[in-house]
C-alpha cells in the first residue's frame, strides 16, 4: 500500500494540472527548462525563484502566496 502513496500528484503538479499546463508551458512561462518543473515535482530539487519568477508563478497557479505549497514535491519518508 506504502508504494501506491509514491504516485500521488505532488502539490505543484496539482495546481499545474487543475491550470491545463504542462511542464514545458509552465517552464517557459518562468524561463527555467521542462526538467526543472520535473525536478521540482518530483523533489528532487527546490525551486530558487527570483522575485519575477515568483509573482509570474502566482499569477500562473492563480493562487496567493498564502495558498502555495511549503514543498512543491512529495513530502520525505522522514515526515511522516
């Protein structure tokens, strides 16, 4: 049951999806690659926005500051 948890959408892929884009759209839109998206994703690294890329996200996701997620990719073993 524990490996099926694995294939639960992570939070930024959540609010990517609910806005129809793909990796690559939302890439361009914050001028970094189609894997950097990925790797965020999938926490496999953090994103380091600089304040542009930062508000373009938000107004991307249609989300306030408030409402985005602490870590964009799944949450580590170690959590929980």
């Amino acid at each position: 049951m524990e490996m099926f948890q694995k294939f639960e959408r992570s939070p930024l892929k959540k609010l990517r999806v609910k806005r129809f884009m793909t990796q690559k759209q939302l890439g361009k839109a914050l001028g970094v690659t189609e894997m950097t998206v990925s790797n965020w994703e999938s926490g496999r690294s953090v994103p380091k926005l600089t304040p542009v890329q930062y508000k373009k996200l938000l107004e991307i996701l249609q989300i306030t500051s408030a409402e985005l997620p602490d870590q964009f990719g799944f949450p580590s073993d170690a959590e929980g």
